[in-house]
C-alpha cells in the first residue's frame, strides 16, 4: 500500500496542532484536552470513511476494499464535518470545556499543512497559506477564539466572493462551507454572550 503524499502531511499536520497546544497552553489538564480532541478526530475519520459508502455505493458492491483505498473528497469531508458535529452535539457538555483548546489545534494544523504543503510538495496556492496563518494568528492573539473562527472564515468567504476560495488542508471547499461556518461561529458567539447576560 503506497501511502499517498497529501495523507502523509495531514497526519504531521495533526501531530504539529496537538504539539503546539501542548506548549501553548496552560491548562492543567492537557491530557483529557487531548484525549477528547484525539477522539473526535478518530470520529470524524471513521465518518469520513464510511462517507464513501455512500458516495461511491457502486464501487462498494462491486470492490468492498477497494472503497478504502478510493481517495475520499469534498463529498466526503462535507458529510464527516455534519454527523461528526451531530455527534458532538449529544455529548456538547464533555466538549464544551475543551472548544477553546480543539479551535488552537485546528487552525495549528492548518499552519502546520501550509507549511508542508508549500516546503515539501512545493503544492498549494498562496491564498491557502494566508489563510492559514491568519486563522492561527487571530487564535493565538483572541482570547475569546470563536471569534477568530468569525473573523478568519469571514475572511476567507470575502477572499472566495473576490478572488479564489481557500482550500482547507488540501480539500476544495465550496463558498458556502465558509459561510456556515461564519454564521455557527456568530451564533455561538451570541448564545454564549446571552447566557452570560442571563448568569449561566
């Protein structure tokens, strides 16, 4: 099995957003930070998977194992980011406390797959890398990180509208990811500014 180039840099990627959270952070419990990020990744990844059955349903009855080898896309991406955020939703009590840390290592990883992907594989358009590091710089620098999720996809849907949307770790997004994403970010912002208005 030939390990593909992009996979292998995702994988670094991840490790590089768990390690800088590790040295960034000063919370006292890292290792339930990390263990519960690590498994919503292993979440994510199991829907990503099973997301070609669906999508590719006919070369599943054909070739089962095949499946697993087909390279998985947007599609794919799309339907893990929805059931695994489904998910997470019934169990939103245990992640609550650690969205802060998981929103470090996400736009870690990004900075980190930019990188790579511009170093190693000399692949990936400028704009990707803007984004990137702009998305980490804003988390690293607002304490109140939702709202660098707000104001970086907000970025990026502005970057899309005028220019070229921005790839998120070598996967094509549409302008309507970004838009989601900024209108979830807003909500969250204001939900929690309610509840805090109200004493929750």
């Amino acid at each position: 099995m030939i390990l593909q180039p992009l996979l292998v840099i995702r994988v670094i990627a991840l490790l590089i957003g768990l390690a800088v959270f590790w040295i960034l952070s000063s919370q006292k419990e890292k290792k339930k930070t990390v263990e519960s990020y690590a498994s919503t990744l292993t979440t994510w990844l199991l829907f990503f998977i099973g997301a070609k059955g669906l999508t590719q349903w006919e070369l599943l009855l054909d070739y089962p194992l095949s499946v697993l080898a087909y390279p998985s896309g947007t599609v794919e991406f799309y339907i893990a980011c929805i059931a695994t955020i489904l998910w997470g939703w019934q169990k939103r009590h245990v992640h609550k406390p650690y969205l802060q840390a998981y929103i470090l290592m996400l736009a870690s990883s990004f900075v980190g797959f930019a990188l790579l992907e511009k170093l190693v594989l000399d692949q990936g358009h400028l704009v990707d890398v803007i984004f990137a590091f702009g998305f980490f710089f804003l988390v690293v620098l607002h304490k109140q990180r939702l709202w660098s999720v707000f104001f970086a996809f907000s970025g990026a849907l502005l970057t899309g509208m005028l220019y070229r949307i921005p790839d998120v770790m070598g996967y094509r997004m549409d302008l309507g990811f970004y838009l989601v994403v900024t209108l979830v970010s807003l909500t969250l912002v204001l939900l929690k500014k309610g509840g805090m208005n109200h004493g929750d």
